[in-house]
C-alpha cells in the first residue's frame, strides 16, 4: 500500500468540488480518523445505540460483543498477557490520575518523573505532594533533550517508588530507552508508569515484552475518536489497587453499608461508557496494525529530513530537541527570533490551510523555566505527503521574509 491508497480513507485529506485543501501537521495533538473508524462509530449510533453489559436485549448484546472486541484489539496492540489488563478510560490524562489516585501513596514516597513531562504527567503528582506528602522529583535531560541514564540510576538510588515518564515528548519528539529504564527501575523495587500519548501513535510496544507495570495512551492520537483512552495495567497491580471513581458499573452488589466491587476491568469503568468511541477505538486499532509501524517510522523520518533540512538555512530558527530527524519521529518544534510562534502558526494557516500547533504544548513548567515564550510545532503522520512538507517549508520563509 502507498501513502495516497491510505489518505483515500481520511475524508479531510479528499476534499469534494469547492472545499479547501487543508494540510494537517497537528497529528501529535489529534491524528486524523480513517472513514473505517467512522463508520464503526455510525454503525452503533444507528443500528445498536444501547448499553454494553446492563441490558439483556439483542441490541446490548452487540454493543456487548463489540465492546469485548475493542478491548481484544487494544490487547493485542499492546501484548498484554490478559484482555483485562486493558481499561477503557476518556484519555492519557485520565490513565494517570487513576494510577495517582488509585495506588498506595503514604508521605515521604518519591515519585520520579521527566524534566519536560506534559501537565498530564506533572499536575497529577503535584497533586499528591499536597495531599498525600509524597516527594517529587524531576529528572532533566541532556541538553538535547536525550535521556540522562546516569543521572536516572543516581536518582533511583534514594529509593523511589514510581517512575513515570513521558516515553515520547510531544515537545521534542525524543523517545527515552525505556527497555533500560525499567529494568534500572525494577531492580531498586520501583514500579514504572509510561506516558505513551505520543508513543503509541508511532512505534509497537509489547508491555509484556518490556515488563511495564502501567501505561497510558489517548485513543484520538491513534486514530480513534476524540475522548477515548486506555490504562494497562498489570493484573496484579490492579487486582490489589481501590478504583477512585466509583459507582455505577463498578460493583457486584452494594448494601446501605458497603459494596463488592466487580473485578478488573469493571471496578475502573464506573458508570456509562462512550461505547460509539470504544468500538471506533476498536477499529482504530485494527487500521493501524493494518498500516505497520515500520511504515508509519519511515514516512513520519522522510517528511521530518525534508522539514530539518529544508529550514535549517532560515535565519533565527531555533528547533528544540535533537538536531537528527531520525531521534525526533513525526516531531518538528521550533521558535523563530524575534516572531511569535502564534503569529506563525496563523499565518500558515491564512496563506495555505497549513494547520499547526503553537504556545507552550502543555510542558510549560521546560518553556517557564528556560525563559522561552513559545514554538510552533508541526506533527506529521504517515497520511502527510512530502509535498506538504515543501509547502510548509515554503511558506515558512516566506513568512520569515516579510516579518
Ligand atoms: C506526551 C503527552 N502526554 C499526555 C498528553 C495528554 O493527552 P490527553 O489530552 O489525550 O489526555 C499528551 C497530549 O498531547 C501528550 O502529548
């Protein structure tokens, strides 16, 4: 299959008579949907819009067997050793609250984390400091943005008892050797949680393979519809933790007094699910076991040269992260002199439906404490052409020439 026999499934990339052409370079934000995960979504909304599990009716009964399907799919995506490992949650933000609020934290517990985490990946634990007394810790990078193992297995030395990092930065697009990480990790007894939101969009990962012990991803950067997520988790690990949310859904059977809670995974999914959304993240995975990751890695390094090469000559362009297109995947973030990256990003916009990102990407706390006000950041995926990219390309100098 070829880049176009793909984009022929994203209805926006197919534009009908008179409508605009858009470029979209915001994939680390949102990818695109295919019309697959469309339909599966549509399908349930008109033939079978009930419940999954509550109701006994022939319509439920789909829901049900479509639910149990997206869970298999998103398994199997993941190697997780068991379907219930897998819980169904509206994005990664959701994943790691529920692994902050649902593990065992007493005071003074250290909580490592990454120097350019998103805020899905700081608040949650800035949380836990003022409620719970826990320590928390932040592990800077190397100057590039590449991870500093040394400095990790110093910091793992004063006993931590969760590490959790973002596995691919949507600021810099740098994926950490999480192979090493954990086995670093799990050998001084700490538990390892991995951010996967920008990861899981552009590589495969085996949990099992790998050892980790919990990992969120956002199905809406995967190709699945807005609001849809999973946590995997370890049987054992989440057999042994107290859901946060709870009602609906999550229990057995209750008393005025007390409750049975259902086991894993319904003791996580309190209350009515978005079940359109779990079935179109169902098909997702599929579409995208369909593509490849070998795919997707080589598109997302042949647009990202194009884009490193071809403004590497545009006076006062900053790029952060490292200067290989190779270690930063479908990620270009750069701040031009004396512009602002919001200007930027409306320009582009303005002059060629060139859609980007622009501000601080969520990791503020690296923008705040560097002193830099703003990027733009152009996100590909394997539906961009390198046609697109030289349009971008194109347009950033022109930008650059008039301002
Ligand atoms: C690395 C990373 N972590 C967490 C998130 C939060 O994802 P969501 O908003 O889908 O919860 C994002 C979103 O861009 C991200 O890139």
């Amino acid at each position: 299959m070829t880049i176009n026999d793909y984009r022929i499934d994203f209805p926006i990339l197919n534009p009908q008579n008179n409508e605009k052409r858009i470029i979209y370079l915001d994939s680390a934000c949102q990818s695109l949907r295919p019309r697959q995960v469309i339909e599966a979504m549509d399908r349930y909304y008109t033939q079978y819009p009930a419940c999954s599990g509550r109701s006994n009716h022939q319509l439920a009964a789909n829901v049900t067997r479509l639910v149990d399907d997206a869970r298999q799919q998103m398994s199997k995506l993941l190697g997780a050793s068991r379907v219930e490992e897998i819980i169904f949650t509206r994005n990664t933000t959701e994943g790691i609250n529920l692994v902050a609020n649902a593990l065992d934290f007493n005071p003074g517990d250290i909580v490592l984390i990454g120097g350019k985490e998103h805020n899905s990946n700081l608040i949650p634990w800035q949380m836990l400091v003022k409620r719970r007394g826990i320590q928390l810790k932040i592990l800077h990078s190397h100057a590039d943005g590449s991870f500093d193992l040394s400095a990790f297995e110093l910091a793992l030395s004063e006993g931590v008892k969760l590490v959790s990092f973002g596995y691919t930065s949507n600021l810099d697009g740098v994926t950490l050797p999480v192979e090493q990480i954990i086995k670093l990790a799990h050998k001084k007894g700490a538990l390892v949680l991995l951010d996967a939101a920008q990861a899981a969009p552009q590589r495969k990962i085996n949990v099992r393979a790998l050892d980790i012990d919990f990992l969120a991803l956002s199905g809406h950067k995967i190709l699945g519809p807005s609001g849809t997520g999973v946590l995997y988790g370890k049987y054992k690990l989440l057999d042994g933790m107290n859901p946060f949310m709870v009602g609906g859904d999550t229990v057995a059977s209750s008393t005025y007094e007390t409750c049975e809670f259902l086991p894993v995974p319904e003791k996580y999914e309190a209350g009515l699910q978005d079940y359109a959304g779990i079935i179109g993240l169902g098909a997702a995975a599929r579409y995208l076991q369909s593509v490849g990751f070998d795919a997707i890695q080589k598109q997302e390094f042949l647009l990202n040269k194009i884009m490193t090469e071809g403004t590497n000559d545009i006076q006062g362009l900053h790029l952060i992260g490292p200067a290989d297109p190779a270690l930063r995947g479908g990620i270009f973030t750069f701040y031009v002199d004396g512009i602002d990256s919001h200007r930027i990003a409306l320009m582009l916009d303005q002059m060629a439906n060139i859609c980007v990102r622009s501000g601080q990407h969520c990791v503020h706390s690296w923008f705040n404490a560097k002193g830099i006000k703003g990027s733009v950041r152009a996100s590909t995926y394997f539906y961009n052409t390198q046609e697109e990219i030289e349009l971008f390309v194109e347009n950033l100098k022109k930008i650059r020439k008039v301002l």
